[in-house]
C-alpha cells in the first residue's frame, strides 16, 4: 500500500505541475508532464486513463512538432495499448514511431523505448513475431 501512495502522491504533484504549466502556456512542458501521468497511471495499472494523458500528450507535441517527444509518447502509448489488449493499436503506435523517428533521425528516443518494451520479453513475444522484432531494429539501425 505505500507504492500506491507514493503514486498517488507522485499524481498529484504532475497534475499540480499540470496546472501551472497550462496557466503560462508552457507546451513543451505540458507535453512531457502529460506523459509522465501516463507513466504513473501506467505504474498503478490504471490503462484507460495512462492513453488519455499519453494522447493529450501526444496532441500537444504534434502541434510543437516535437519528433522525440512523439516518438517516445507512441512507444509508451503503444506499451498501455497491449496491456489492455489491443494489439493492432500497439502495433500502430509503434509503427508510427518508427517511421517518425526515421523520418527525423531521433532513432535514440525510439531505440531506447522500444528497447523498455522488448525487455519485458515473455508479453512481448505475446505481441510481436520475432522477425517484426527484427524488422523494428533494422530500421532502426
């Protein structure tokens, strides 16, 4: 139980930090504040409500035109995807990042979260195929 309130008190502080940042208008900011809630709501297995923060998120570093912070977003919007059971979504997220990442060069941003997704191998192997694994890192590469 004290994980739990460490959670939601670690909450708490992001949608306090939340607001503060909407009331000067910071969007860089907001965006990663989004999806540091997801990943909290992610940590409390709290699914729906991780992909709300992680879309808000995502929205807000769409319209900066922020291509690592998309790309990381749609890696950890992909992982709460699969762990709700949409695959097809998961893959999509994943794949979008892929693309966004090669597209623009930010290859370490996705590396590095894909690479947090496949360490969970046994959900992972449920997910993907091993040759869509291989694909993944050859393009990254």
């Amino acid at each position: 139980s004290g994980q739990a309130g460490d959670l939601d008190t670690c909450l708490a502080y992001f949608e306090s930090a939340l607001n503060t940042f909407k009331s000067i208008g910071e969007k860089r900011l907001l965006s990663r504040i989004y999806s540091n809630l997801g990943f909290v709501a992610s940590l409390k297995q709290d699914y729906l409500s991780s992909i709300e923060y992680y879309v808000d998120g995502l929205k807000i570093a769409r319209s900066i035109g922020s291509p690592v912070e998309i790309s990381i977003i749609l890696c950890n919007l992909g992982d709460a995807n699969r762990e709700l059971g949409d695959m097809l979504q998961a893959r999509r997220n994943f794949a979008e990042a892929v693309r966004i990442s090669h597209e623009s060069n930010a290859t370490q941003a996705t590396l590095t979260s894909l690479s947090n997704f496949l360490a969970q191998a046994e959900k992972v192997h449920r997910t993907f195929s091993l040759p869509q694994i291989f694909l993944f890192f050859l393009l990254l590469v």
